[in-house]
C-alpha cells in the first residue's frame, strides 16, 4: 500500500477548558496552499503521564472515537505526540454542553421546552444506539458502553446539531479497562446502578445515565444529589423517583411514562437499546406530523445566548480573544 508522508502543525489559539486529567484547546489546523481548518485539541497532564492505565484509556478514547462516524458523535481526526505529550485532535462543536444549557434555564427561572429536551435526548439515544452497535474492521461488535452520559459530556452546536462526547472512560473488547468489579467509573450523580453495585455495565446502563439527564433537562433537578456511593445505591434501592410532572406539569404525560421507563432501577423493566428509548421519543414528537428539527433547536439555542452564538467561531466563548499559545 502506497503511503503519503506528511506533517501537520496546529496553531493554538487558546483554552477551551481545563478537565481533571487534562486540558482542551481550540486550534487551528494548518497545510498547504495557505489550507487552515479549527480543530480541537485534548492533552492530557503531564502528572497523569506517569501512570499507565491514565495513559491507555487517553489512548484508547482516540483509537477507539476515531471509527465511529456519526452526525452526533464528536469526532475524533488525529492521535499525536510531541515532547513526551500525548494530544487528540477532535472536531470542534461550535456550542454549548447540556450542564451550561441547563444553567442557562436555571438562571432565568425557566425550564426547556418540553419538545427540544425530547428532541436533544432522541438525538443521544442515536449516538449511543450506533456506538453500541459498532463493529470493528472484520464485522465483531465492540460492545462500546459509554459509562460517562453526563450534562458535560453532550454538546448543543449553534447549528442546532446534538454531539456525545468524551468516551474516555468506555469500555470496549478492543480497550483494556479497568475491572468493574473493583473500580467506580462514571460520575456518581449520572451513574446506573449497574455502576453504583459494581456489577458490570452493559448497553442499558447508558440509557439509565441519559434518562437521569433527561429528567435533569426538564425538570432543572438532579435526581441523585448524592456525594458518596454508599448513599447513591441506598437511593436507588429505598426511595422512588418522583416523576417528573410534579416538578414540571408542562410535561405530557406519555413523554412521563418514557422518561420513567429508562430510569426503571431493574434492567428488565427499563428499555432495552437505545433505539427503543429514542424511537418512543421520536414516536411522541412526530405523532402528529410535525415536530422539532435542528433548525428549531438552532433558533432555541441562540435565543438563550444571542450574543455568544453571533460571534467568530475564534473568539465565541470569550470577548478577548486570546494570542496563540503553546499547549500546557
């Protein structure tokens, strides 16, 4: 096979946001005939080096994000090192996460519409449902479990198109991820209890996690303000969910009954896919024909933050728009 050899260099033009293992940038990538593209770019800290596992599950992230080719998966172009420094370089979402949506509402003493949060959470079920369905290059399902389904961790652009990020602590046939059994993975608010009782995740739990934020998106209440694990499982074991139209009466009541289904704490009373989760979604917003597109959520969103969404993709998060830097 014919190989093309060749060098990219990325220009940093500052920091998005700084993580517990790491940072991102946004970037600017640059080739020939004056060819520039934004990007962003992970790092991971220099501290977390030092530990391999730290190491294989950056690693592993990239590998394994860099064949799921999705509208709303956040892609992943490039695993690089420099100077002993290991950087992913990702499609850069254009937007804001759920947590910062969420907050939004919070501060104008508002909650989502009822149909762009079914239609936010539809177009997660999508992303989850194909990353649990990948397969790897000789056709053997990966049996991708995201573990991570968090406010954070899924992105609104300002064109209006949902992105499921940050598979830094999946787990897959093809990663080498640390025993359930032993380790919490997952944060503890967003956690199934599949998670919480250390008995092994599965492609359910993923829907567990997302029904928590779609109760948190409609409602503006986390369902597990808890901060240890012993009292996260005590919750879960003793005490019902209330459902969510008591805090919301704007929520009708078959997008109730969905949203109680993907938080049923046995595995055999809660949906079994992804697919079945988002279609009863789909089948709830477009029952009468017409429903919410991404140019309705494109307009929702920029309502919410009409200055930002207006602004350079460059300079959009922040009104001074920083000098190039060099990734920490």
């Amino acid at each position: 096979m014919q190989e093309i050899q060749y060098q990219t260099s990325y220009q940093i033009i500052r920091k998005l946001a700084t993580g517990g293992m790491g940072s991102v940038y946004l970037a600017e990538q640059l080739g020939a005939e004056s060819f520039r593209k934004v990007v962003a770019i992970k790092t991971i800290k220099k501290e977390y080096l030092k530990n391999k596992e730290n190491v294989d599950l950056f690693v592993g992230e990239a590998k394994l994000v860099a064949d799921l080719i999705h509208e709303n998966v956040l892609q992943v172009y490039q695993l690089g090192q420099t100077k002993g420094i290991y950087y992913i370089v990702m499609e850069y979402a254009h937007g804001k996460n759920l947590a910062d949506f969420i907050r939004a509402h919070k501060d104008r003493h508002k909650v989502t519409n009822v149909d762009i949060g079914a239609f936010v959470i539809s177009r997660v079920c999508r992303a989850l449902n194909y990353a649990h369905e990948a397969k790897n290059m000789s056709g053997k399902l990966l049996n991708i479990v995201h573990r991570d389904v968090t406010p954070s961790n899924v992105i609104i652009t300002y064109g209006g198109v949902v992105k499921l990020t940050d598979f830094g602590i999946a787990k897959a046939v093809i990663m080498n991820t640390p025993d359930e059994a032993e380790v919490i993975m997952g944060k503890l608010p967003y956690m199934s209890p599949e998670q919480a009782k250390f008995v092994g995740t599965t492609r359910q739990s993923d829907v567990f996690s997302l029904g928590l934020v779609m109760y948190e998106l409609l409602t503006n209440t986390v369902v597990y303000n808890v901060n240890d694990i012993d009292d996260l499982v005590d919750k879960m074991d003793n005490y019902s969910i209330k459902p969510p139209r008591r805090l919301n009466p704007h929520i009708p009541e078959k997008l109730e009954q969905i949203l109680l289904r993907a938080l049923e704490v046995n595995p055999s009373n809660r949906y079994a896919t992804a697919r079945e989760f988002g279609q009863d979604l789909e089948h709830y917003m477009y029952d009468g024909g017409y429903g919410p597109t991404n140019e309705k959520l494109q307009r929702y969103l920029c309502r919410l933050f009409p200055e930002e969404s207006s602004l350079p993709i460059t300079n959009a998060a922040d009104p001074q728009v920083a000098s190039p830097t060099r990734p920490e």
